[in-house]
C-alpha cells in the first residue's frame, strides 16, 4: 500500500493522461471521480451514514429483496466471517440496507463506513467496490489504494451486482476487511464468493416471482443444475423470454460468443431464436421423465445442460387484472414463514369485505397485531377500536360496549356516553378474548351483528351502525359452545371465517423476527443493535410460551442493558441466560480444547454451543 503523497501524485497522473498499472475498473472510476463528481483526491471525506428515516425508506423499498436473499447473504456470511469480513448489500444508489459483522468492531466498521445505513455511491466515496458496481453493472476488487478517497486506502472491497429480472441493476453484494494482505489476487476467492452468491440470489427472485411461466436452468456441466445452476430463464406458454438470472446468463452469452446482443434485449424474444427449443419441448426436459433430455444446443452448435420447470400456476394466462401486492401493513408481520404468508394471503383477501372474521391462538401470539393490520389494509375510514372482552369488569361491559343516554342508571354522566360499537362506525371493532364476554350481553351483539344497528342503555330508540368486526380468543369456542358457555348461532356469526396464528415456536423466521424487532428498537433510539452469537442462540433455542409479547419484552430488556448496542448473553432474560449451554472455558483454556478437537474450530464451537466467529475472536485475543 502506497503512501497518501504517492497515493495522490499517482491519481494526477491518470488524469494527465498517464499508464497505470492499476486495473481497467479501477482507472475508469477514477477518472469520473475526477472529470464527472469533481472529487479532490487530496480532501479525505468521512464515511457517510444516512439519517434513520432515510435508511428506513431505502429497506423498505428493499425489503422483497431482502427477504429473498437473506438465506443466501446468511450462507455467505458464515464462510467468510471467520477472516473478518464484513457483508453489506446495498441498493441500486449505493445505500448499505443490510449488514452482517462482526459487533465487537462495531465502531471501527462504523467509522469505516462498513455499516448499516452507510453510502457509498462513486459521487460521494470516491473509487470504491459497490460504487463501481454500481456504475459498470460487473463484479469488482477495488484493493486498499485502489480506492480513490484517502480515507478508504486501508479497506480491501470485493463486490458483484444483484439483477432484477428484466435485466436493471437492483442490488450489489459486498464484502470487505478493515485489514487484508497486500496483494490484490489475495481477494480472488473472495470474488468468486460474491459472484456465485449474487448468482443464486438473482435465481431465488426469479423463481419467487415466478408462477406462471417455466423454468429454464442452464449450465455448462450437469452436476449443479438442479441446485445451482449457472443461470436461468423464464418463458411464457408460447416460449417467449419473460426473465432471466441477468448476471449469471451474461456471461453463458460470452461463451457463445453473443455478447454484443445484450442479455436484456433477449426479454420478449421467442427462445427458439436462439436454441433449438420450442416451447412445446419445455416437457421434455423435466426432471425425472423417462425421456427427459438433458443437452440443449445453440443454434451456433454451443451446448448446455439444460432442465426445465412447469409453472406453478398451470393454467393459462388470461386478460384480467394482477392481483394487488401484499399491504404492506400484512406484509411486516412475518419474514418467509410458510404458515404465516398463507395465512397473510388470506388476510388481504378478507380486508375489507365486511365478513366477520375470528382470529385464534396462543396468548401472545399477535392477535391484535393481525387484526390492526387487518384494519389497516382495508381502506376504512373510521376507527379501529380494541375492547378486551376479558379485562372489562362484567357490570362495565354493556355500557362501555353499547353505551348509554342521559340518566340510564345512578352513576351514569350526564351527557350519556357513545359506547366503543358506534366508536367504531365505519370502521373496525376488534372484540379480544370474545370467549369471556358473559351470556347476556352475547344476545346482544348478535342482534347488532344482524340487524346492522346498535340500542344504548336506556334508549328507546336504536342507532344504524356499519363495521368491519374481528374477534379473538385464545380459547378453544367450539369447546365453550358444546358446554353451552357461548351461544352457537354468534360463534357462526363471528367465524364467517377464521385465522390462526402458529405459535412462534412453530415459525420458521424467528431468526428474521429477533432483528426485524431489534432494528426497530434501535431506529427508535438511534442505535444499531448486534446480538452476540451466544445471545444470538440462547434466543433461537428458547420455547417462547409467551410469543411474540413475551419475545418483544426480553428484546427491549436486552436493548436497555446492552453495552454500545451489542447484546451479550448477561442482557437477556435471567431465565433465558441461566438456560443456555455451559459457557466456553476461559480463554487460557481454548488452546487445549481446541486441540482436542483436532484443531477444527467448527467442531469447538458446536461442542462449546457458540458461533465460530467467537472461537476465533477469543483465539485472536489469546495470541495477542
């Protein structure tokens, strides 16, 4: 690594005109620093981390994407943490949206601007890895005084671009060290990292947003082309190209010599212009048919290993409207729970549309939550208005419910009292624990239910009321209505249709859940939060009776204790903390340990019921 004084007589150099010895990407980028951002190469500029609400809209806008790739991102993570580097995806304008280091660094990586939230657009940062991505759409190693800004000279950036399906740069996935080896071909593993992740990202999204067009994987040799293909297409039934794997069928279109045509412009080009394939075939090379075929030729004789995959939705397209996108206020209750994204599909379905709807499970488990966005998402313009059946004293319920005029019992204001059913005039009443409301007052509100109107206590006359009802209960009602305690013709009334929340214990995004809820703790605070592998597990191992209030409330506990917005083992819960596995042995005694295990740190760190990151931090700490 060069001087900055050299550092900088260099750049001037290459913008006299000068030879370098740098690599193409890396003089071209400084080039539009010079001539297009007008950067001074001799003013270093601090890493810039954009406000809260900013960063807020930018993963908003990022979230289906990140929801995708987070099983790839987490993949990738793993195998390079243990040499301490640090994964950021950004998006298309060079804003990190998602960050996965190592939390002991926190404030070197935040001042580094290898952090959630930070910039790096080639206009503000100067020669860096995703800002030339960006730019250039291919995958780069911008290597210590590479980059143009003198505060980046120390960093080491490996990054390749994220494609959508019509070919327009979505994303770039990077990964950097605050300290790497000199020389550059030292990050060439770390290159094929990045690319071959960015790769089986690009095929995640398009098989997620694919239902009813096939599937076309391709590849240079058969033995990934089930589970990770080079690259893939998508075609209608008439074997037009509706998408593609951008990145990865680039380059398949280098290799037949094609590459001057522009992997974009094969959108809506019928797929036997290129192969000897029309879509009548695509059966043909399904997997497991007798006589299923594997090769396909280009017509310039070029072959690939190709297989295909029917559409999910096989009937055909028809002339009518999409159906809408998730709302986003059902769209933020889970992150890629099967049972949870059924049960939000119906849910959309359902707002609105003025059918009853009974929402079950567990104590905890986001009744309230669902039935909020329910409301949220169905346009309404009145009020959500939230009654606990089995909070409200049972002399308090009727009048509270249904209200009261002027003089209808001693006690009563004198002004009478609205009642939380016309609170609710137009918009949703949302009646929790319903299995606890008493017999009497069941009588009542099935009459609201059926006639569309509401009597105060005491009034002669009754009231005309319009509202979305959502009802709750943790009880089993079939149960209260064969023992007589719940009248059967209201349970028919208030299940018109019915949604049951899986305990968190049966959901599969609990990982997901734990940071969604700490990223929101910490934007509220203005602080990001990162869990400590053995916090990390000790949650993911824990039952949850409590569900998500009982989850909700050992993260804002953990947050409050945290030290500089790391979460250790000691800030959880007493009894989640007591639970986990015995801790590691003191550091003096990691070298034995280790050697017991061979020397293999994954099997220490299963043995020890830690991540591998933490054997290798206290072995750095040990030899230092």
């Amino acid at each position: 690594m060069t001087s900055p004084l050299a550092h900088i007589k260099e750049i001037e150099r290459v913008a006299s005109g000068a030879r370098s010895r740098r690599d193409a990407p890396v003089v071209e980028s400084w080039l539009r620093c010079l001539n297009d951002y007008k950067l001074d190469p001799t003013t270093a500029q601090e890493a810039y981390i954009v406000p809260a609400a900013t960063l807020r809209e930018h993963r908003e806008q990022a979230e289906d994407l990140i929801r995708i790739g987070r099983s790839g991102l987490e993949g990738l993570f793993k195998q390079v943490a243990g040499q301490n580097y640090v994964l950021l995806l950004s998006d298309a304008r060079g804003v990190a949206v998602e960050f996965m280091g190592d939390p002991t660094f926190d404030n070197h990586l935040r001042k580094a601007g290898l952090y959630l939230g930070s910039e790096w657009s080639e206009s503000r940062a100067g020669t860096c890895a995703v800002g030339a991505c960006v730019v250039s759409g291919e995958p780069v190693v911008i290597h210590q005084d590479d980059h143009f800004d003198l505060s980046h000279i120390g960093l080491t950036c490996t990054a390749a671009p994220i494609f959508d399906t019509l070919g327009d740069l979505t994303a770039v996935l990077d990964i950097s060290q605050l300290r790497s080896p000199t020389a550059k071909t030292s990050q060439q593993l770390a290159l094929h990292l990045v690319a071959s992740t960015a790769r089986r990202i690009e095929l995640a999204n398009l098989m997620a947003r694919t239902r009813e067009d096939w599937v076309l994987r391709l590849a240079r040799s058969p033995e990934f082309l089930d589970v990770d293909p080079e690259a893939a297409l998508t075609l209608d039934g008439e074997g037009r190209i509706t998408g593609m794997t951008h990145g990865g069928f680039r380059a398949l279109l280098k290799a037949m010599n094609l590459e001057d045509f522009g992997a974009r412009r094969f959108i809506g080009e019928p797929i036997s212009r290129f192969f000897d394939l029309e879509a009548a075939d695509l059966p043909l090379y399904l997997r497991g048919r007798p006589e299923g075929r594997r090769i396909l030729r280009a017509h310039d004789g070029f072959a690939l290993f190709a297989r295909s995959i029917a559409p999910v939705a096989a009937s055909p397209r028809r002339a009518e409207t999409p159906a809408p996108a998730l709302p986003k206020a059902l769209r933020e209750l889970s992150f890629g729970d099967p049972k949870m994204e059924r049960l939000q599909e119906r849910a959309a379905k359902l707002a609105g549309r003025g059918v009853p709807i009974l929402i079950q499970g567990e104590t905890g488990a986001g009744k309230e939550y669902l039935a909020r966005a329910i409301h949220a998402s169905a346009g309404l313009s009145g009020r959500f208005v939230a009654v606990n059946c089995a909070a409200l004293p049972e002399h308090l319920i009727e009048s509270e419910l249904f209200g009261y005029v002027p003089g209808a019992f001693t006690g009563a204001h004198p002004k009478g009292k609205r009642g939380l059913i016309l609170e609710a005039d137009g918009g949703t009443l949302f009646l929790d624990e319903i299995g606890d409301m008493p017999p009497a007052l069941q009588t009542r509100l099935l009459r609201v239910l059926s006639e569309n109107e509401v009597q105060p206590v005491g009034a002669l006359e009754a009231r005309p009321v319009r509202l979305n009802l959502l009802s709750a209960s943790h009880r089993d009602l079939t149960k209260l209505v064969a023992e007589g305690r719940f009248r059967a013709d209201l349970y028919y009334r208030l299940n018109a249709a019915s949604l049951t929340l899986p305990p968190l214990r049966e959901r599969r995004d609990l990982e997901a859940l734990i940071r969604a809820i700490l990223r929101r703790l910490g934007e509220a605070e203005g602080v990001a939060y990162r869990l400590e592998p053995e916090a990390r597990q000790a949650l993911l191992r824990h039952g949850w009776p409590g569900n998500l209030r009982e989850l909700t409330n050992a993260l804002k506990l953990c947050a409050a204790l945290s030290e500089g917005g790391v979460v250790a083992l000691e800030h959880l819960p007493e009894a989640l903390a007591e639970a986990a596995p015995a801790q590691a042995p003191e550091e003096a005694g990691i070298l034995q340990a280790l050697k017991a295990c061979g020397g293999n740190v994954s099997a220490l760190a299963r043995e020890m019921g830690v991540d591998r990151t933490t054997i290798h931090r206290r072995l750095k700490r040990l030899q230092g």
